[in-house]
C-alpha cells in the first residue's frame, strides 16, 4: 500500500500551476476575454487550479493555429507522425505516476486505475495508431487491363473533439491518436468539469508535437464547445457525452456537412447464466468480481455493467455471494493504492446520483446495500463520495432504463435464456454487455443476440486497443479503439486512370 | 435559494419566488416537493402536468431568460451529464417527431410580468421509459457539460422524479 501527497502539497508527485491558459499553436496563450474558471477536486471538493474560460474568439484562434500548421501536418509522412506518437507514449511512460496522480486529482477516481488501467492504456494507444498508420496501406484495383482505381487516404485537414470528464486523459487520446495518426490537426476541448489533467500531459509533451497541430481550448460547453461543434471550420466532430448534446452536434454537423463520431452511453446488461455457479472455482469467483465491476471509476463509465441479470436457479445464493463482494470493496482516499472506489467526478454528478437513489427507493425496489451518499472523514469529507449500492428490482424501472453514471447496480433474475436475452435487449441503449457462462455454445448465441456494440465473454471492463468500442441503437455511431477509427478521420481519394490511348467512343 | 440535495423536507417559498407564489396549480405534487411553476400539460390524452419547477430552478430561468431570451428545455439521456435537462434559447434544438412535448410553462418576471412560454422536450423512445415518472425540474449547484445555458452560472438544472399515475 502506498499513499500519494495530496497535490499542492510537500513531496507531491506533480504540482499544478495555479493557472492554465489555452494551448494555441504551441504557445499557452491568454483567453481573449481574459476570464478563468476555477477547477475543483472532487477528492476533497477544494479548488487546486484555474484554467481559461474559453470563448468563440480562443476557438477561432485555435482553428487559424490549426489551419496554419495543417499543410505541413497533413502532408507528413506516416513514418513522422508515428515517431512522433511513439515519443509520446515514452515521455508518458516516463511521467506514469505524474500524470496518474494528476488524472486522479481532476477526476476523484482511484489511483489504482490511474496507475494500471487509464494511463497505461493511453501510452499504449498512441503506440498502436503509431502501429497502425504505418501499416496502413491504400487499395487499387485493376478495373479492366488498362484502368486502375486507386484508393488514397487523406487526412481531412482540421477536426474538433469535445472530450468527457469521466477518463479524461484517456478519453481524449482515444480521440486524439487515430486523428493524429491520420494527418490532422487538431482542436480539443476537454470537459469542464476536468479541464486539468489534460493540460499537465500537454506541458509534457508540446516539445514534442510541431506548433498547431494539437489545440486545447478549455471553456463552457455553452460559450466554447458550441463554437467548435457548429463551426464552419473544422471537417469533422467527435463527441463522447449525453444523447441531447449528441444530438444537437449532429444538427450543427448537418448544417456544415461534416461527419460525426458519437459515443453517448448505455445501460449495459451484464448476464449471469446458471452454469457459472456449477463449481465454487476460480471461475465463480472472476464472475463476482464481474458482478461487482459496476462500482469501476466509481460507475462513471459508459459501459458500466449496471443490470445484473441473474439466473433463477442460482439467484438467490450467487446475489448473497455477490453482495458480500460488493461489501468489500474498499472506498476512502483515492490517492491510496489500496482504495477501490474514490469520488464522484463532480458535485452535480453526486446530486444527479442521489436524486436516482430517491427514484429507486420510491418506485419500490429493494436496497440490498449501500443507498446514500458516503461521509468520509478529515479533508475528504468535502468530497463528492456514494456508497456502492444494489438495487433488487424489475427491468421496467427507472434505474434500469437509464444511466446513472454511479456505483449503482440494479439486479433483476431470469428464467429462461430467450428472457435473458429479451430482458438484455429492453433498453434505449446498446453499447456494452457481459455474459458469464462455462457453456461456450450459450456465451456464444447470447453475446451474438445482445445488441450492443461490445460484449464482454467471461469478463469485463478490459479496454486494449484494436477491440473496437461503440455503439448500437441510441448509444452512438463510429468505433472507437480500433484501426477503423482511422477511416473516421480520413477522406478517401479515389484516383480512376485510364492508360490505354484509345478514346472511349462516345464523341 | 438553493435546496440542495433535499427532497423530503419542505422549503417555503421565499419572496423570491415572486408576489403571487405561483402555487395555483390545481396539480397535485407530492407534498415535500416546493413546486413553484407548473407546466400545463401537452401530452396527447392527458390533463395532469407532467413537469414542475422549484423556485430555484425558476429563478435560474428568469436570470437566464434576461441574458438569453426565450428558453426552452430538453431532457437529456445517455453518458455522462445523460439525465439532465438541458436548457437551450427557444428554437436552439430541433425537435421532431422522434420528440414528446411534455408540457410548457408559463414563466413570469419576479414582478409577476408574463416572460413567455417555456417547453420542456423529452425524446419519444425516454418518454416510454420515464412515463410513470412525474418530473420536477430543480437547480442545485453545479457545473454541467453539454451546451446548457446555465453551466457558467455555477448553477445546474437537475431533473427530480415523482411516481405518478398519469
């Protein structure tokens, strides 16, 4: 066990700056309006930083920085922005636990994950765009003997990304790598709510990214992320986030005919077949812990796993055996490595969670444990922190038709595999599920009968590169996470030539 | 006013809630909840209003309606700050056929002067799975994401549920 100084004090691993301005063209770079917002820690809800308070002005800033950096950009050669990734990943290897604690700082998440899970994946994201444009070939196909199509990819030239605040770092690499790796410049704007972290990696790595290439415009999504996504200037948006927003992105992309990648959410099943519990083995014991994934970043994840859907021939000894998982869990301090569930990333969030905690309570479903907010002690006790709670109820309530986006899992039993299924598949959304059965034919037909975009088979919440990640149904369009995000980011250039000299005969 | 994260204890309504209290609503909300704006109901086949506003959140409105102009609100689904109402200028979100209107309230300035209709928009496949559900829209403090008007305030608009038989 080890625990991490609190940031702003003695022997701290990084020290914020009291304030951060954009990155523009890389220079850090004042707001226009000349306004600063402060950035709060959920850890113990204080104040550490404040960061620009960007306006349409930073935006257009930030696109003439992009578009001034994009004929060269857009013109290297996938050799130089794969070396250029791979610095990156190494220069982040080098500041793993700087950058760690930083995210957790920003976001109230447990170290633990920083330091194993969000970080490392980043690194490793890079390194696979860096792996993936250099073995990215174009295609042409012989049309007859003397005409050939040849198919180029091209960069699309400046795109805009607006980030989320539940993985800030990585959510924004996700984004970042593949436009990068394709040749674009870039403008991001990271969430309000985690403004921070993002701009402690930029510091690290500007030396290595040529000026204008990659643009961080912080701000409200009102007065900053508006005049991105609606922009006449930017070829293509990505958005992670609610389905409103997502949504509205989409009316400002069809106003400019641009593309749009959305990744919005879902409410993900996670299905518990009666096999599982043959043996009291390793095996039973992978799925309680599947069973309990729910309370990961403290269920502020789009995928997080909150239907558990159980079988009713071993419901009642596998939900006494998962509850008693879920007691284990350890919250407290997220700077702690022993600490399993740190804060909520933000104080509306823990409102938003508590007000589902009031829902579920009333529309009559059973608190098996958990249920309020947790108090924590000393300097935590201003922090945005909830008990893991289990919810027993049925599949047409609120909390198991919407994301709550807390450690909070709602548990329903199944008779048949055909109910599961059906049960699985009753929601709005369709981005992630699980499936826990030793019967590799049942795994099979149920992950291949769920409408989501990604199903895990015997385990959950693992995210490495070259799985694609995305959604069905109302949780979005594109796949994140993979090499087709690369055709997200490119236009495709189809050359058609003729190389016979004869005319074609119509004139 | 803010209430913060209560839902069971009453708050009376304080005189910024206006000189007329706007309580008239012959709608019943659960008692416990401070509903100072009432939506009239627009759903097709229904009387009961749908959606509630508390003081705070009215006062949010107002403030916002003197900077923005006219509002409206559509509830949000999905990742992240999914589950919020989202307030955009009237006109801002385009809503369709894929949208239920759940209600439009009637705001008015402190001084009880009409401000003008407000909607409030869920998107028809949410609805079906909110319908039992009554919504009072409140504001505690907070910093949203997405493009709602309020999130530079330090203020967010939060949906809060009632069972109803609607």
């Amino acid at each position: 066990m080890s625990v991490y100084t609190q940031p702003g004090k003695d022997g701290s691993v990084v020290t914020f700056k009291p304030r951060y301005e954009h990155f523009i063209g890389g220079q850090w770079v004042a707001p226009v309006k000349g306004q600063y917002f402060e950035d709060v820690t959920p850890v113990t809800g204080q104040a550490f930083t404040e960061v620009g308070r960007g306006t349409a002005e930073d935006i257009e800033a930030a696109l003439d920085a992009a578009w001034a950096a994009a004929p060269s950009w857009n013109a290297s050669t996938p050799t130089q922005r794969a070396l250029m990734l791979n610095k990156i990943a190494d220069r982040m290897e080098e500041n793993l636990e700087l950058i760690a604690v930083a995210e957790t700082w920003d976001n109230g998440k447990p170290v633990r994950e920083t330091l194993n899970a969000d970080i490392p994946l980043a690194i490793d994201h890079f390194r696979y765009f860096a792996g993936a444009i250099r073995a990215q070939e174009g295609h042409l196909s012989q049309l007859d003997e003397d005409t050939v199509a040849y198919h180029f990819h091209e960069p699309l030239g400046v795109v805009g990304q607006i980030i989320p605040w539940n993985f800030p770092i990585l959510m924004a690499v996700w984004k970042l790598a593949p436009a990068l790796a394709a040749g674009n410049c870039v403008v991001l704007k990271p969430a309000e709510q985690t403004p921070a972290s993002i701009l402690v990696l930029m510091e690290l790595i500007q030396d290595l990214v040529p000026d204008g290439v990659v643009n961080i415009v912080n701000g409200f999504g009102v007065e900053c992320g508006k005049p991105l996504a609606s922009n006449k200037r930017i070829r293509k948006i990505a958005f992670t986030g609610e389905t409103t927003t997502g949504r509205l992105i989409m009316q400002y992309a069809s106003e400019n005919i641009i593309p749009v990648t959305l990744e919005l959410g879902g409410k993900s099943p996670n299905i518990f077949f009666e096999d599982v519990a043959q043996q009291k083995d390793g095996f039973y014991d992978k799925a309680l812990e599947g069973f309990a994934f729910f309370a990961l970043n403290s269920g502020e994840v789009c995928t997080c796993p909150s239907r558990a859907l159980i079988q009713e021939s071993i419901y009642d000894q596998f939900l006494a055996d998962g509850i008693d998982r879920v007691s284990k869990i350890v919250a407290g301090n997220p700077l702690d490595t022993d600490t399993m569930i740190g804060a909520q990333a933000s104080t509306d969030q823990l409102e938003k969670i508590l007000s589902y905690l009031d829902i579920g309570k009333k529309e009559g479903a059973k608190v098996l444990i958990g249920g309020e907010r947790a108090e924590l002690e000393g300097d935590l006790a201003g922090g945005y922190y909830v008990q893991p709670t289990v919810f027993e109820g049925t599949n047409n309530m609120r909390i198991f038709q919407e994301e709550i986006f807390g450690p909070v899992l709602s548990v329903a039993k199944f008779g048949s595999y055909d109910d599961a299924i059906s049960i699985a598949n009753d929601t709005l959304y369709g981005l992630g599920a699980g499936v826990w059965a030793r019967s590799g034919n049942t795994a099979y037909r149920a992950g291949r009968a769920i409408q989501s975009g990604r199903v895990w088979v015997n385990q959950y919440h693992s995210y490495p590169a070259h799985s694609a990640f995305g959604g069905y149904k109302s949780s979005g369009i594109g796949r994140e996470n993979h090499l087709m995000m690369l055709d997200h980011y490119q236009q495709t250039k189809n050359m058609l030539v003729s190389y016979t000299e004869s005319p074609q005969g119509f004139f | 006013m803010s209430i913060g994260a209560q839902t069971t204890a009453s708050v009376p309504a304080g005189p910024e809630n206006g000189p007329h209290g706007e309580q008239e609503s012959a709608v019943e909300f659960p008692p416990g909840i401070d509903v100072a704006l009432t939506a009239t109901a627009t759903v097709a086949g229904e009387t009961e209003s749908r959606v509630g506003f508390t003081p705070a959140a009215v006062e949010l409105m107002r403030q916002l309606w003197e900077s923005h102009g006219a509002l409206m609100f559509h509830q949000s689904g999905g990742c992240c700050d999914g589950s919020a109402p989202m307030c955009f200028p009237a006109g801002e979100f385009r809503t369709g056929d894929s949208d239920v209107l759940l209600g439009v309230a009637d705001l008015t300035a402190q001084d009880g002067s009409a401000l003008g209709p407000v909607e409030f928009w869920i998107s028809a496949e949410q609805f079906e799975a909110w319908r039992r559900t009554r919504l009072v829209i409140d504001a505690v403090p907070g910093r949203g994401s997405g493009f709602s008007l309020e999130t530079p305030t330090g203020k967010r608009f939060l949906t809060r549920s009632e069972l109803c038989s609607v």
